[in-house]
C-alpha cells in the first residue's frame, strides 16, 4: 500500500510539480501565476482549465524548477535567465546563447502552444514552463550580467545570514515580508483598464530591456560584502510588489493571445 501511495505521489509531482525554492521563490512565482489567472479571459481560462485538467496557475508556477533535479531536464537551465552584454545596447539574435536563454524559452513555449499539431503532453509540458519563465523575466537579476551570474557572485549579508543579491531578489524579500501568494496576488495596486493596457503593451524585449534597466541599477546600488536589511527592504520592495503585477499582467496578455487567438507580442 505505503508503494502504491509513493508511486501516486512520485508521478503527481512529475506531472505538475510541487514548488521548490528558486527564481522569485516560490511565492513569488505563485503570486504572478494569480494576477495573472484574475485576468485571464474567459476563453483562456477555459483552455487552460482543460489542459491542466482543472489545475490552476499558481499551482503548476514552479514546476520549471522542480525539474532542475531530474538530469533529463538539465537542458532547461539556462533558459532561466537571458545575460545581454552591458555594453551592448540591445539583445542580438546572432550573438544567443547556444544552449538557449530566457527570450529563447518563451518564444519556444508560445510556438508550442499555438501549434496546432503539438501533442496535448507538449502543450501542457510548456504552459508550466511559460508560467514560470514569465515570472523570471520580472526578477530583474535574471536579465543581469554574465560575469557574476546575475547577481550570484556578489556576496551580501541578509540582515545576519550570509546571501547574495540575486538570492535577495529572488526568495528573500519576500519571505521576509511574510505574505502569502494570495495575500501577495491580492495586495497590488488597484489599476484602470487603460493602465493595464499600458502595463501590457510593448513586446517580449521591451520587457527584457525593462528588466535589464532594474537590473544595473540595483547593481549600482549594492557593494560585495554590504549588509542589507529593514533600509533595503524599504526602499526596495515596492519595486518587487510591481514587477510581480507586471509579471502577472503580461503572462495574462500572453496566454489570451495563444489561447484567444489576439495578436502575436514576440
């Protein structure tokens, strides 16, 4: 009995996955899953109901780094994250990452999706990937510089604990800010119809270009070795709070034009 519990469980973490700790934490990801469920049309929402057999977003948003402790999904990894020379003053499509990257992997998942003759397994494999890969987007330090692994190698104290910026961005504020996904999801700011819309619009390397421009200047504004805390998480996390809506807004717009049919935002 006790194996055939297990091997339910085993294959219902394969499936959709149980959040781990990684880019923008689990919560974090969570929380844009959900804003961006609340604006889901009624048509999307529909699809995705269907193919994630009545899952929600939330609960598949981390699947992508549940995945990265399987071997067979190790060629995933760099699509976590997209590095842009900080001389360069745009991403050059010749000049890619061999093994892939973050621009790469959501136009990936998008083609899939809208590809008729994919397999249902296809669809939903990079609908889990799609979430998580938009909510990556946002974490600015992961449209940061190649030389210190956006953000990795730049030792920092988090109050007393021994970190590092990109993990301060991803996980650590906001589990120091105590908020659940849906306290998170809940607690945006109230925006009109016409500053959504504006949120929205652009394409997928404006908003890569966005977050790169967040990126240099939280590099700017923290030293190797500096210890953060209350002053850091003051001035900072407005900052998070809006690139999670912004996640959650876009991945809305994405899925309602793959599932919608509306116009390609590549």
């Amino acid at each position: 009995m006790k194996k055939v519990i297990f091997t339910a469980a085993l294959m219902f973490i394969i499936n959709f996955g149980i959040a781990a700790e990684g880019d923008w934490g689990k919560t974090g990801h969570r929380a844009t899953a959900e804003i961006a469920e609340n604006h889901l049309s009624t048509k999307a929402k529909k699809a995705i109901n269907e193919l994630l057999n009545g899952y929600g977003l939330a609960f598949v948003a981390n699947y992508a780094d549940d995945i990265k402790s399987d071997p067979d999904y190790r060629q995933y990894g760099p699509w976590h994250y997209v590095n842009i020379d900080p001389d360069a003053e745009k991403y050059i499509e010749e000049e890619a990452s061999e093994r892939g990257d973050l621009v790469q992997a959501i136009r990936k998942c998008v083609v899939v999706l809208k590809d008729q003759e994919a397999s249902r397994e296809e669809k939903q494999f990079y609908l889990k990937m799609l979430v998580h890969f938009v909510g990556d987007l946002h974490q600015p330090f992961h449209a940061g510089h190649a030389e210190d692994k956006g953000g990795n190698d730049i030792q920092v104290r988090w109050f007393n604990e021994g970190s590092n910026i990109h993990r301060v961005w991803d996980s650590e504020m906001i589990d120091f800010y105590q908020m659940s996904y849906t306290e998170l999801a809940i607690n945006t700011r109230d925006l009109s119809k016409s500053q959504i819309k504006e949120v929205q619009k652009g394409k997928l390397l404006d908003w890569v270009y966005e977050s790169r421009t967040i990126a240099d200047d939280l590099y700017a504004g923290v030293e190797n070795g500096e210890k953060l805390g209350y002053s850091y998480m003051y001035q900072h996390m407005p900052t998070v709070l809006d690139q999670l809506q912004k996640g959650g807004l876009r991945l809305a717009k994405i899925l309602n034009e793959i599932f919608g049919e509306g116009k390609s935002h590549s």
